[in-house]
C-alpha cells in the first residue's frame, strides 16, 4: 500500500487507523504556486490516474451542509447531488463555512475524521476501482483505501454525481 510513517497524523488517518480499515498513505510536496487544480496537483505528484483520486465537496443540500465526493477529472453536477442527497436543490458551500464543518482547509478537505459527521454521496465510478484516493486532512497528503470502505465509513450512499469536462 503506501508509506505508514504518518499513522495518525491527521484526524483522517486516525479515522482510517481506529477503524483497521487498510489503507496507504500518500504524502507529497504541495506547491502553492501551481496552477493545477489541488486534485489534478495530487495525482500528477503520486503518479496515479486522476480518475482514481477524488475530490471532498461540501454543498448545501436544501441548506443542509452534506458532502460530495467526486472524481478530480471532472466537477460535480449539482442537481444529481440533490437528487442522491434527497433534496430538491443543492448549491456549494462557502469555503469558509466547509472549513468550519470539517475541520480542514480547502484543498485538503477529507470525508474522513471530520469536526461534524455530515451525509455524503460518492460519485458511482469509485465502485469500478480497487483503490481510490482522497485527501488525507491537509495539502500534500492523500490516502488510498477500497471505495467500499470510504462508503462504509462515511454512511454514504453512491451516485451518478460528475459533469465530465
């Protein structure tokens, strides 16, 4: 899998680690002056197919704070969101206040080990995959792990939920 030299550092990985759920870690050099989106950025750095490596949205699923969870190839289709979250409208969170939920920055944004626990829905192309990648609670750090088990950690559900550029 990957590195385990950072067992817990960040409340994602300790997440991961409480739950004995296998999983690798994946530090790399996060350049603030790239002009490649924080996803793209990751999965140029650890050599992995961008389809693999997902993006943690936070939107507004008729004003509740839920996540999307998506590949970085593509961006989320926000009324697919709502219909998987059961809502009739959903619209993206500020920054500031995904930040506040979550407990990490933007750009490194992880369903895992979160401040609150909130309702998430994963794109259904993670079902296709071995391994999937996602943020690991900062900039220049992901985490690989089965897509059934981000599911089942995260209580999410899976849909249809990207716009493909």
């Amino acid at each position: 899998m990957g590195r385990r030299t950072e067992a817990a550092s960040t409340p994602a990985v300790a997440a991961l680690v409480s739950a004995g759920v296998p999983h690798g870690i994946h530090p790399y050099d996060h350049d603030p002056s790239t002009a490649l989106s924080y996803g793209l950025e990751a999965a140029q750095a650890l050599g992995v197919d961008p389809a693999a490596l997902f993006k943690t949205l936070c939107v507004h699923a008729d004003g509740v704070l839920a996540m999307a969870i998506v590949p970085v190839t593509g961006s989320l289709d926000l009324k697919a969101a709502a219909k998987a979250l059961g809502a009739k409208r959903a619209t993206m969170a500020p920054p500031a206040e995904a930040e506040r939920a979550t407990g990490y920055v933007v750009g490194g944004i992880s369903p895992l080990g979160g401040r609150k626990r909130l309702a998430a829905v994963i794109d259904d192309s993670a079902l296709a995959l071995d391994r999937i990648y996602v943020s690991g609670g900062r900039r220049g750090l992901d985490v690989s792990l089965a897509p059934h088990d981000l599911v089942r950690l995260t209580g999410a559900t899976t849909a249809p939920l990207r716009k493909d550029p």
